[in-house]
C-alpha cells in the first residue's frame, strides 16, 4: 500500500465528448478535497486556459496535442504515439504515474492499456467493471462489461478472481459474494459457456453460484461475472429501464395540477435522491481490471463530478494490493 | 383468418404457482368481455367449485388430475400424459382447440408444444416472446427469452421472421422495425454469433440492424431478436431495475412528511399509471413462437388480469395468419 499522498494520477485531458472543460474542472474538485500527485495530459495551452494559476502550480502539464477521435477505429491506436490517450498511458508503464484515468474512446484505451502496460503475468483477458447501484444504497460490482465479447470459460474465472479481489481491496468488501450471471439461479441453468466457467469458478473463495440479472439490484451478490457482450446488453438494458420509467413519470407528472404539486414536494427529498443513486456520475469510471497497472476507463459524456469520482477511484486501486492479490491468487490456483 | 367467436382456448387451469382460483378468475373475466369458446383443463371437481353454474356452462371441461410441478425437471414431461398441461396441449394437436394457454411450468410448456404439436415445418428451433413497454406506450416484441439457451446463426435468423410475422399479424404494426440486440449499433459490433446472424438477417424486411438494450424502451424497433441466454438477462434484468426504483423512492418517501404528501398526490395519477405500464400482468403471457399452432406460455405467478390477458393474446394469435406467415417467409429464404 502507497500514501495517498504520494500517489501519481495520469489524466488524460483531451478525450472526451465535451472537450477538455469537464475534465479538469473534475480534476480541480478532487485536488479540493484530496491530496495526490496529478499529471494532466493534452495540449498545454487549452489546460493553461481552463486551469487558474492556483491549481495549475499543483499540476505537472505533460503536452499532447493529438486527440483519437471517438468514431475512429481502436486498432490504429497504436500508432497514435503522440496522443493524449497513448502518452498518459505510457506514463504508467514507465512508472512516472500509479495510475490513468481517460474519458475518450474506450476501446482505444482499452487496446493501448493491453498494449504499453501489458496485462498482469497470470491473466489471459483484462475486463471492465462497472458498479451499479442496488436498493441497499451500496454497489454490486459487474464484469466484463465491453472488454471481452466473445469469451472462454477460464475467462470467466479470471473476472471472478478480479473481481473477488477488486471488491475485497478497493470496495472494503471484506468476504465478497461472488456470483456467475446465469438464466436461473439453479446450478443445472446456463449456456455451454456458463456452465464450463461454473466448475471452474468453484474454487473461488465467495463464489456463490449461478445469479439472475434482478440479484444485482438487490444486494444478494457483490459481483457479478458474465462476458463482455452480455454485460454490456445488460448495462445499457438498465440505462433503458431507468430512463424509460423517469419518462413515463414525466409525461404522466405534466397532464395534473396535482401531481405537479406532488412531484414538488417529492422533488429534492426523493427524485435528487433516486437521480444520485442512479447516476453514473457518481460511481466515477469503469476499472479496466487485469491490466498490471491501474487504469479507470471513464464515460465519453463525463461531467466534473464524474471525473473527480473516477480520480478518487485511480487513486484508491493505485494504493491498493488488488494487483498483487489478484496474481497471487491465480498462481495459487494454476499449483493446485 | 378465423372468427374470433369460433376460436377455441384450452386453458390449463392447474399448473400456475396460486393453483386454479386467478386461472379461472382471469377466465371468467376473459368470458366477460370476448365471446369464444374455452376448453378447460384440470381436476374437474376443483373446476366445478371456483366456477359458478353460468359460467360452467360456457365451458367445456377436460378432466386431468395430474400437475407437472415448478420444480420438477421438464425432461420427464413427456412421461406425464395424464398432467393437465399434457392434455391440454394435446387438444391443440388434435385440432380440437386452437390455442392452449398455460401458467403451469415453462420448460414443460415448452418441450411438450415441440413434441406433441411438432415445430412449423421450416422452423428449427422454437422462440418464446415477450413484450416490453416502452416510453411511447406502445410494445417492443423481444425473442428469444428462454427456449433456446445456445442459439446458431440460423435461429436468430429464423426469430427475426417470427417476430416480425407476429408484430405484423398479431401486434398489427404494418412495417415492423426488426433489430439484432448486440453491444452496439455499428454494424462491426457483436459477438462470434450476432456477427454470423447479422448477415442472414439482412434478408428480412424491415431488419434495421444492430440495436442496443436501450432501444427496446424508446420505441426505436419493433422487435429485438437475441438468443434465449441474453433474453432471459435482459428480461431479468430489467424487472430488477424497475423493482430497484420503486423500492428507492418508496423508502425515500417514508422518510419525510411532505414527500408523502406528494406521494399521495401523484399515487393515482402518475405511479398507478407507472406500475400499469411496467406491470406484466398488463401483456398477458409469452407466445411461444415457430409451433405449429398457439401456445401461450404465462407466468407462473400471474394474477387473473395476466390470465385474462393471455387469453386474449391466444384468440388473436389463434385467429390470425400468422404462421402461415412464417412458413411463407422461410420457404421463399429457403429457394432464394
């Protein structure tokens, strides 16, 4: 474990949908309230612009001007060498930073963190983990959601050890229930992919069984495993969902004077409140799990919250041992 | 096309998880407003006692003792000939119901309707659909939802027609807008088998390509062809989020007078109105489609309304073209 103090935070600050604005506005509300090291990444006029003197003391500015556009394809990622996502991701493989945070194009990330930084020896696929909001107020984990689409059973594994050691060392969860997404709950359900990756998952320790898409909203499981394409039908399923429902209630909310009244009074003391839980501004980023180092892929339409979340995120994995658990757990399991 | 008056429903009145009484409560109230002819099927002294004399007259019943339990495996079904599900479904083979209609257990639904009844002649694999609300207040038609847990290709291709038949038929959208639900909506996204259906798909009318979880809830597509593992999720997962978001604001709305206030303004007005629009019980069961006949699967926990629902979806799907439909769409694929 590292000081938080002393912990080094690459931001890549060109990549997303709004330009560099939310971005380091995000950075200054995390230098506000915590102490660690950043290094902004991108073109050093336009952060000089956005950042007050104050904070720009605070900063040390790595210039980049090339931007991977997000309707560009990943796999040219790699010759992008004077990109902003590439050089604050090279920052972390030459050890001048603990950790990368970026909001631009995810797969482009994705694609240079496997590249530059290399996965961790003992691990064939790196994942994204999302967190979701469950009624309990707390957070179940989700992998792989959109690294991996096509999966193998040992795949699926390796997300429950990461994951297992993602909740245990930077979620404070200290016996994590881990759980493999299945059609049922029954040990019996599955696809030819789930139940492969059932008799190997039986080593880990927490792993609970097959769970349902609904187990994630109520608290039953700490994290839930499942390949990169169903994870990522079930994250924009329940996206849908949510916006779906706040839609109606609008529509519905518009037609009567009553129900205006109503949906006043209810407005700070139970919408702000559903808003906040269901708001991915504040869970931050996904953590890009496997990879050996630290790197939190943030969404493209960020706002300063949700990058100052995905900041305190990179500097809690940083400082903790998940990579270490997560090697050392998987040797243990290729010597049994 | 048949007469809606001379179509008849055998209902299998013993399977559901509450026993007979919301079966034959959902039928009489089905009796109330659509003229048809029922069969029904199940124990016929338990038939006699929740049934009064004016209805019992309009029905015909066929004697079963027998239940297939939930928690029995589908695989011994065949075996069960005495089973109320088992006679039911054979009054459909034996042309002398049109439709069955069905609370009991799904797997057993489901491998009775391919033995007993046989697939459509150019189906492979049979499909069960269900509908989704979406913020239009209209349905997005979504198949596979668990008959076929690991699909090829070709049974995504062959889903694609039945739904797009059913919406045409059934639902009476004229130009159903079909979608390969994948993780996202660029054509080089998918995993090994979307990719691999996205080709064969491209021959059915109105196919619009890949469509995300999102889309099924704003009403961008008809009908969202997935195979049964990521069906049955999807389904999951979004009873999950709806649940979720109910139990958030309820628990925030006990917490403060004026918040309950508001609740009771808006209770008939907007969330009566939000729990009719996401409650299943509103769309009545899962046609299972690619059978050749009418097989409605429901619930196991439906109430009367979703038997009453069901009900009706079978009278129009018994009545309709529509698996003349489907048969004509896959012979023309076949010689093309």
């Amino acid at each position: 474990m590292i000081d938080k103090k002393n912990i080094t935070i690459a931001i890549d600050a060109m990549g997303g949908d709004f330009g560099a604005e939310p971005i380091l506005e995000g950075l200054i509300q995390a230098l506000e309230e915590v102490d660690f090291k950043p290094i902004v990444v991108g073109d050093r006029d336009i952060i000089s612009s956005y950042m007050p003197q104050y904070y720009l003391d605070k900063v040390e500015i790595v210039h980049a001007t090339d931007v991977i556009g997000m309707d560009e394809a990943a796999t040219d990622a790699r010759k992008r060498k004077e990109s902003s996502i590439y050089k604050a991701i090279e920052l972390v493989k030459e050890k001048k930073a603990h950790g990368v945070v970026s909001a631009g194009h995810s797969g482009a990330t994705m694609a240079l963190a496997s590249l530059i930084i290399k996965r961790l020896p003992h691990v064939n696929k790196p994942a994204l983990a999302t967190l979701m909001p469950h009624k309990d107020r707390r957070k179940t984990l989700v992998l792989d959601v959109g690294a991996v689409t096509d999966c193998k059973p040992l795949n699926l594994y390796e997300f429950g050890v990461m994951g297992g050691a993602y909740a245990q060392e930077v979620m404070g969860i200290k016996n994590p229930k881990i759980g493999l997404l299945s059609n049922g709950e029954e040990d019996t359900k599955g696809n030819e992919l789930t139940k492969e990756a059932f008799k190997l998952m039986q080593d880990i320790d927490g792993f609970i069984g097959n769970v349902e898409g609904r187990d994630i909203f109520t608290g039953n499981v700490d994290v839930v495993v499942t390949d990169g394409f169903t994870g990522n039908v079930l994250l924009k399923t329940s996206e849908g969902v949510a916006q779906a429902i706040i839609s109606i209630m609008k529509q519905q909310i518009n037609k009567s004077i009553p129900a205006k009244i109503g949906a006043l009074l209810m407005k700070k003391r139970v919408f702000a409140d559903l808003i906040k839980q269901i708001d991915y501004a504040e869970y931050g980023g996904a953590p890009l799990l496997g990879i050996n180092g630290c790197v939190i892929v943030s969404h493209g339409k960020s706002n300063a919250k949700a990058i100052k979340n995905a900041i305190f995120q990179a500097i809690n994995f940083a400082s903790s041992d998940i990579n270490k658990k997560i090697e050392e757990t998987l040797i243990k399991h290729n010597n049994s």
